[in-house]
C-alpha cells in the first residue's frame, strides 16, 4: 500500500493520505518524507487544505491559548546554540533571578482576562535538583493551582529523578514543556552540554507521574526536512499532548545569529505534515511566527495548527494579544478551549491493523527507569 501511494502523483498522494488520516489511518515514514520534500506552490496549498480538514475533523474550530511567565532570566550553564540565555553566549537578553509569587500571579491574572487556558512557569537553567529552589517552584505551583485562573504549566529543564516529577505533580502541575528541538541526528548540532537522551528521560519521569507533556522543536537551525519528519515521529511514538512548533528568530550574539530565515511556505508546509502526522495533538505555533510568517500568519490554522501562544515569548516580543483575537474571531476560530484534559487524544479499542501504519510496528510502551 505504501509503494503504490508513493508511485502517485502530488495530487492524488495528498488526498490518499489525507482521507487516510480522516478515516483513523497511520501514515509510514517513507509517505510522510513524502508529503515534507513537496516542492510546487499548488502542491503545498493543496496539503493545506487537507492539514485543515484535519484539524477541523479532530479539534473543531476550538484553538487551545496559552502564555508563559519568565520566572528566572539568562545565565543558563547549557550550550543550545540558538538561545539568547545561554551564559555561554554574550547577548542583549535580560538576567535575574528566580522571582517571587506576585508576577506568576499577576500573570494569571492577565491570562484569564484574555481568555487563556495555560500559564506556562519558565527558568532558564539547566533543570531541578532537590532543595529548596524545588521547594520555592512547588509553592508558586500550588498558589497558581489553587488560584484557578489558568492551568498551571512549566518549562524547568532536565528532570532526573522520578521523585522530583512526583513533586511536581502533588503540587499541582498538569502539563510540562519539554521540546526534543530537532531529531536525535541532528540534536548534536544544537547543544553539546546534555543529550538528547537526557530530553527523553526527563519526558519518561513526567509521563509517570502523570503529568501532560508538551514537547515540539525548533524550525530553521539548520536542520534536513528529513530531520523535521523525524522530530514528528518522535513525539508520535512519545505520546506527547501539546506539539509546539516554534521558528527560528535569529538572535545576534549566539551561533546560530545568522541562520537564513526559512521561506513562509516552507513553514506552513511543516506544520500541514505535522497535523498529517499528529492528526489528535494540540499543533501550537509559538516563538518566531510573527518574525518569519508575517503576513501570512493567519493561514497557520489552514496548515493544521489548533493551538497558539499568545503574549510575548522569553526573550523577543511577538504581536498583541488583541490582534490575535481578532485574527480568531475573523477567521471563525474559538478561544473558548474548555480544560477538558486532552481526552479526545486517547486511541479508541481497535484492531491492530487501524493503529499502525503500514510498514511500521506499533510503538512499543515507553520504559521507565526510577
């Protein structure tokens, strides 16, 4: 089935895939490399289309918002080559310390007045070890739990122990960000202070203590297509909840300051493959999207995207909130995405034949070492 898909033109390979997806299918590698080297204008407008159909099969028109709140700037003792925080690297971006419960609160506040339903809480560090900097996170966490106003999220680095997410979720958090960035090959190329390996560990400790995961990458480092397709396989076989797609925004002072800005379509296209891939994620377009799509940012809902972070990122400012609520309200898209806990992600019974693609074997269940 496969070869005969691959041996079709454009045209019908899209459709064939598509209506696949719609029906509950899978698809192999092989297809989805397929649909990334999609080269003609027509070609990606019409994988746009069928990323739409997709997206409004599985997710409606409800898009999923979510802000996030810097708690500890700059200083960070890791390499990643496209981060302005490194203190490996001399910036503009701004430094302090970790900070008290009133702007976390505040930030809530102002999430809630926008309609937002996740509150990030993001350090820049390497990650949590035990003491009290753990125990000061787990009381930020356990107030903005308590206030009600926005699902408490966190971003906190490397996780080495089962005991630390454990904490973490006893205090009250529901969903942790914890991108791959790019694909094991290339993951190198991008930060030499801790391993690929390292990410998925600390995403196999959340998973256990039954916390979401939200993990995505980076677009625009440097990477293959092929790379970008194996970043979307990897979270497929993850399980993860929330897929966010950030873009490169050069930073001047880091290596990758001068990395050439990827076209538009080629963004767009990305996404579309993802939502082929990911038919039931949350597909959340994040950092970057007001530097290098411009005016085309509307057209990320047409290419699959169900989610958005709204407000300014870590360390560059994106547009203002109200504009892109009126970009929803314009285009017909709901804001109003209840806490319903991800459960429309869930895999109904079925024969093995309609879980896995052809080609593939099932995933295997992700082994947990305590």
């Amino acid at each position: 089935m496969t070869e005969t898909a691959l041996d079709a033109n454009p045209h019908d390979l899209i459709a064939s895939l598509g209506q696949r997806v719609l029906d509950g299918g899978r698809l192999a590698r092989a297809e989805a490399e397929a649909l990334f080297q999609l080269e003609d204008r027509a070609d990606i407008f019409d994988l746009l289309s069928w990323a739409n159909r997709i997206r409004e099969q599985f997710k409606g028109n409800k898009i999923h918002l979510c802000s996030i709140v810097n708690i500890k700037a700059g200083g960070c003792s890791e390499n990643c080559r496209f981060c302005s925080q490194s203190a490996a690297y001399q910036t503009e971006s701004p430094r302090y310390g970790l900070v008290d419960a009133a702007p976390i609160l505040a930030a809530a506040d102002e999430a809630q007045s926008n309609g937002v339903t996740a509150l990030g809480v993001v350090a820049a560090w390497r990650g949590l070890e035990e003491g009290p900097v753990l125990d000061a996170l787990c009381d930020r966490l356990a107030e903005l739990k308590a206030g009600g106003k926005a699902r408490p999220d966190a971003s906190l680095g490397i996780i080495k122990s089962q005991h630390i997410a454990d904490r973490l979720k006893a205090a009250g958090l529901e969903c942790y960000n914890h991108n791959l960035e790019t694909s094991r090959r290339f993951f190198p190329e991008v930060c030499t202070t801790h391993s690929y390996d390292e990410r998925l560990q600390t995403i196999r400790h959340l998973q256990q203590a039954d916390i979401k995961i939200c993990s995505g990458g980076i677009l625009g480092l440097g990477e293959t297509r092929e790379d970008r397709c194996a970043l979307a396989f990897a979270l497929r076989d993850l399980g993860v909840h929330v897929v966010p797609i950030n873009i490169l925004n050069p930073i001047p002072g880091t290596p990758f300051g001068d990395r050439e800005p990827l076209a538009p379509l080629e963004i767009l296209k990305t996404i579309a493959c993802f939502r082929f891939i990911l038919p039931k994620q949350e597909i959340m377009i994040a950092g970057g999207r007001t530097a290098n799509l411009r005016d085309l940012q509307s057209l990320i809902f047409m290419a699959g995207a169900s989610a958005l972070m709204v407000g300014n990122y870590l360390t560059t400012l994106n547009q203002p909130v109200e504009k892109d609520l009126q970009m929803l309200q314009d285009l017909g898209l709901d804001p109003g995405w209840d806490k319903h806990g991800f459960f429309d992600q869930r895999e109904p019974s079925a024969s093995p034949e309609s879980q896995a693609p052809v080609g593939l074997p099932a995933p295997l269940p992700v082994a947990i070492d305590d």
